[in-house]
C-alpha cells in the first residue's frame, strides 16, 4: 500500500520557491493564485493545499496499455503482437538494480532526497538557460517526468487532443501543475513506487514503452538481467528517444551511454573500474535487437490462423460489449492468448 506522507513547511516551501522560478523564467507575474506579499503567507498555504490534489489522474501502472500475444499451441512461439503502445508492465523488483540507478542518475540525481520538485535543478536549470544563455533545460524531477507521461498517457487514451496539448505545451502552466501533482504525489506514494511507475511508462524509441520491453526489444532479455552496460544504454535514450536509439543512431548513442557511467560513477553506483570497462565496450557487441512488427502481417505462415483468431476476438461480446471495446482490449489489455 502507498505510504501517507503530511505536507511540511520543506514541502511547501520546496513548491512556493519552484513556482517562482517559473513565474520568472516564463516572464509572467503571478496573479490571483498565489500572492503572499499581498495575503500573506496563511493565505498562500491555504490556497495551495487544496490544489495539490491527483484525484482523477490514474497512476496505477497495472491500467498502462499494455500489448496482447497469440501464442501457439505449446504456448510459448508467438504467432502475433497487438500494441498501441508497445509495453509489457513489471514491478520493480522484476528490473535490475543496475537499470535502476542508471536512471536516476541520468534523470534525477536527487531524486531520493528532494518532496517532488528539486529546487536545485530547477535553479541550475534556470541559471543555464537564462543567465548563461544556453541550450534550455527544464530542471524537471523525475517525479514531475512521470506526472507528465501520464497526463500524456491518459489524454491519449481518451483521444483528447485538447488534454494531450495542455499535457505537453511548454507554458509555465503546464511546469506549475506538475510541480504540483508531483508533490502531492509525494505524499501518497514512495520513491519505489514512482520509480516503478516511472519505468514502466517511459519511452524508449520507436513506440517501445517501459523498461521490460526495451530490455526485450535492444537485448533480448528481461529487465531483470540487464547489467551495466545495457542498462546505461538504455536509460541514455530517455532524454532524446529518436536520437539516441542504438539501432538509429549508434555512435551518439555510445556517447550518451558513456554519459550515463560516468553519471552513475560520480553517484557512487559503480566503482571507477566499473565505469571504465563498461565504457571499453562497443555498444554494437552488446546489441541483439529483435523486430516489433505488430498484426497479423507478422505472423508468416500463421497469418491465415492469426486472422481467424483476432477476428473471433473482435466479434465476441465475451470481450467487450462494442466492437470498439473489443478492439481497445486486445490493443491495449496485456492479453495472452493461448491457442
């Protein structure tokens, strides 16, 4: 069950400074939400408290789309795949320590520390972008990454393109109310469970989505068995997945896997020889990709097969009362089905 959390002055602290920073970054003035020059500081918390709410906002990972199999008859060849999002959903003690911290090195190095927004990334991130006038940088937590991808998710889901544009513009609206969800987030979930939910739905290139998949897909392996190396070239491809896709782009995709060890050296997760003969290794040694055809056309000479057993799917209301209903469980509901 969720660990409850109480709401501290940290906490509420933590979220008046970062909406400041982003009240200035996005060069507007706050108005009417928060003012506490104005209402003073009791206003402000009562003003924000019933704001940080996540009621209607789903963060159970086991309700992520998920992609349904036919199998065949010794129920382990797979006939067919059918995916809107190509994820298989595990828990976190299903994906190797090792792809753990990769991640959180690359995303949030103080994840483990900080109520849901790390001011320090927000400031550093500010100060790089504004002051120093670099490449932008939004300083989000790893937490808010994960409130983003569901709000993504859902909006999807529900073909909202209205919900899908307010869930990705780039407005200090949108950076707010993620701010404030993750910290409300905080409060009702543990870092496992975030980091387990931010696993599963994240994105790793060419609509694979989720840890085990991407295991499945770059290595032919089980996020559980993933070591060093593979689990630093994978949690690299989150920041920029078109990018830095091994089977897209190798070469950039070993300078930010080299990226990640160093990371996860200077975090005290690997030792320095660790981190050396990782980076010694050639991404392409380490790659056994495997193909991610969806439907029916990638059923060979089971195609004929495949097609009667979808449709018997399809044309059963045991499955759904609508044929979009239907449809939606087999693209989106894990199936295993067992011919």
């Amino acid at each position: 069950m969720p660990k409850k959390k109480s709401i501290t002055v940290r906490r509420f602290f933590t979220l008046l400074l970062a909406y400041a920073m982003f009240c200035v970054t996005g060069g507007v003035v706050a108005s009417g939400f928060l003012l506490p020059a104005v209402f003073g500081a009791n206003t402000a918390v009562k003003a924000l408290i019933p704001s940080l709410q996540t009621e209607g906002i789903n963060f159970d990972v086991t309700d992520l789309p998920q992609k349904s199999t036919i199998y065949a008859s010794d129920g382990k060849t797979v006939i067919a795949q059918y995916y809107t999002q190509n994820r298989i959903v595990v828990p976190l003690n299903q994906v190797s320590d090792y792809m753990q911290k990769a991640v959180v090195a690359r995303e949030d190095r103080r994840f483990f520390e900080h109520a849901g927004v790390d001011v320090q990334g927000v400031m550093r991130a500010f100060v790089q972008t504004y002051i120093k006038k670099g490449d932008t940088q939004g300083g989000s937590s790893l937490t808010q990454q994960y409130v983003k991808n569901v709000l993504m998710s859902q909006a999807e889901e529900d073909n909202d393109p209205i919900a899908v544009y307010h869930a990705s513009e780039e407005t200090v609206a949108r950076k707010l109310r993620e701010m404030l969800v993750a910290v409300q987030m905080e409060k009702k979930y543990t870092k496992a469970e975030i980091l387990q939910g931010y696993l599963n739905i994240a994105q790793f290139g060419n609509g694979i989505y989720g840890v085990e998949t991407a295991a499945q897909r770059f290595f032919n392996k089980s996020a559980k068995d993933l070591n060093i190396v593979e689990a630093a070239t994978i949690a690299a491809i989150t920041k920029n997945p078109a990018k830095y896709d091994p089977t897209e782009n190798l070469k950039e995709s070993e300078t930010q896997r080299n990226i990640v060890l160093d990371l996860m050296y200077q975090q005290g997760y690997i030792t320095k020889k660790e981190c050396t003969d990782a980076k010694a290794i050639p991404v392409k040694d380490t790659l056994h990709v495997q193909n991610v055809n969806a439907g029916c056309q990638a059923a060979g000479d089971a195609a004929f097969f495949c097609e009667y057993a979808t449709k018997q799917i399809l044309n059963s209301k045991e499955f759904g009362k609508t044929e979009e209903a239907r449809e939606k469980l087999l693209e989106q509901g894990g199936l295993k089905i067992y011919t």
